[in-house]
C-alpha cells in the first residue's frame, strides 16, 4: 500500500470495527453517513470500502455493502511511518555523523538516509541544500552530496564568527532600556541556570537544551535576517556538540553554567567591556569544548 496515508489507515481501522460490532449479512450504512461517523471525505470512504471488498470482506452490490465476515490481524493496514520535519532532521543528521565516526569526504546515499532517518527523500535534499551554504555538505558535479564538515579548521571558523555575531549582541544588550523583553529573559534564565546547577549530579545532560536557549535568546536581540541565518547553523551544531563528548561531561557543563551567570550579571552592569570579557571568555571555553569534542570522535584533524 504505497499510497497509504494516515487518514485512510485510521478509517479502514475504524471500519472494520464497525464491521465487526454487525452482524454477517448486514447492510453498512450510506457513504454520507460513513463519511460524517468516521470523519473523512467521502473519497475516504469509497477508498476504504473498496479495500473492505478486496479483502472480501464486504461485497459491494450496487449502493448496498454487505458485511461477509469478521475481520482478522490480516486485514489490518499498517500506518505509514511518522516521516521527520526539517528540524528533527537537524538533530538526527548531526548525531549520525558524530555516533557513527562519519569522516569528511563520505558520500551521502539519498535513498539509503532517508530510509534511516525516515525522511522523505525531497526532504532530505532540501536539508542538504541548506547545510551547503555553511560548507557543512556539498554537491558533487555529476550529482548527489559529499559530506565536508566538521573538520578542526571548520569548527575554528565557526567558533571565530559565532565570537563576532555574539559580540555585536552582546553591545546591543548593554544599551537596552530596563523596559526590553531581554532583561526578563535573563532573569528567567538565571533561574533556570541555577535550578539546573542545584540538580547537576543527576541532570548535567540538560545543559545542552539550556545552553541553546541562552544564545538565542542574546542574538535575537539583533534583527537582522544574515545573522539569523547562521545563527541557526551556529546554534545546531553548538547544542549537538555537549552530547559528543562524554567525558568530564558533567564537570564541563557547571563549569558553562557559572561562566553564563557571570555572562548574565556582566549584561546587567551596562558596562560594556565587562560584558564582552565575559561573552570571550564562555566563548573561548564553547571552542575549546568543541575541538575537543571533535577530537574525541576521531573528527579533529
């Protein structure tokens, strides 16, 4: 059933219940009626019936749908598998890259990934497109793609412009009004920050989520389409990142912890090179995670 779709499935699953609650010889009712009870086009129905007659069991005579049995584990239609939007993709992608050992200069199998990251294959190929213009993927001359990144010279280059991109933000912040969403924000995320730090032991590995929702919440104070766009490569392999390397993973991420809750009371000074310090110096520290993480999965020459 290549043409099955989720609509269809539920219906032929809700049908053969109805089938089966009347007794062997009854009549079904109307398509209309079907239509309003299953709450689906009449199109639906007429697809769903005429399954029910292949299986034989029904027999349509006319506008008449005789009921010829029960139904059985057979007859049931299997759903189609839940495909993944663009951003789930995001994550999946970078995780077999970095699980997996994948070095630079692998070819990707459209047909083969999409079947494995239960994607489309447009989809995929839309996906890919996107990454090419960070230099993550490229597109070969005759077709299909070549993955390029995350090399030590490509996260270095990241790191550099993330800095710059932040930085710009961060001089944005100190001359905010008291009055702008931000200095909410920040409170709420210093709240989080140290409810995070009070449960560490157990839950370190929810830095990662954390860490995102700081920096993009410090670069959305800047409108400006080009720096959206690269923060949203910047910020996908950053959350990725904490989850490659497992070492001294907890010590790592309450060390980020501590260095974003100075980087929030520098924010709150006005002052700006106080500010910046601090956004270098928990910068520098992401780099240096990063190459290392790089590093330990066989990615950071």
């Amino acid at each position: 059933m290549a043409r099955t779709n989720t609509r269809f499935v539920e219906a032929h699953t809700e049908m053969l219940t109805i089938c089966d609650a009347m007794e062997i010889g009854a009549l079904l009712p109307s398509e209309n009626a079907l239509a309003l009870r299953l709450g689906v086009s009449r199109t639906v129905v007429r697809r769903v019936l005429a399954r029910l007659d292949e299986q034989a069991m029904i027999v349509l005579q006319g506008r008449e749908k005789v009921i010829k049995r029960r139904s059985t584990k057979t007859d049931r239609v299997e759903a189609p598998p839940v495909l993944l939007n663009i951003d789930e993709l995001e994550g999946r992608f970078l995780d077999w890259v970095l699980r997996m050992d994948v070095p630079p200069g692998t070819t990707l199998n459209v047909a083969q990934l999409s079947k494995e990251f239960s994607v489309a294959a447009h989809t995929l190929q839309e996906f890919f497109s996107s990454l090419s213009r960070f230099g993550i993927v490229v597109r070969r001359p005759k077709g299909g793609w070549v993955l390029h990144g995350f090399t030590r010279d490509y996260a270095l280059e990241l790191s550099d412009f993330r800095t710059l991109l932040e930085i710009n933000s961060v001089s944005h912040i100190v001359t905010l009004p008291d009055s702008h969403e931000i200095w909410l924000r920040l409170d709420q995320l210093e709240n989080d920050h140290n409810d995070l730090l009070d449960r560490i032991d157990q839950d370190f590995h929810d830095f990662s989520q954390l860490d995102e929702t700081f920096h993009t919440a410090i670069n959305n104070v800047v409108t400006n389409r080009f720096v959206k766009e690269f923060q949203k490569v910047i910020s996908l392999v950053f959350h990725y990142h904490f989850q490659w390397n497992k070492s001294d993973e907890r010590v790592r991420n309450e060390n980020a912890i501590r260095e974003h809750l100075d980087y929030i009371d520098a924010l709150r000074s006005r002052d700006l090179n106080s500010a910046q310090a601090a956004a270098k110096r928990h910068l520098a520290t992401s780099k240096q995670t990063l190459l290392s993480s790089l590093k330990a999965n066989s990615h950071g020459s």
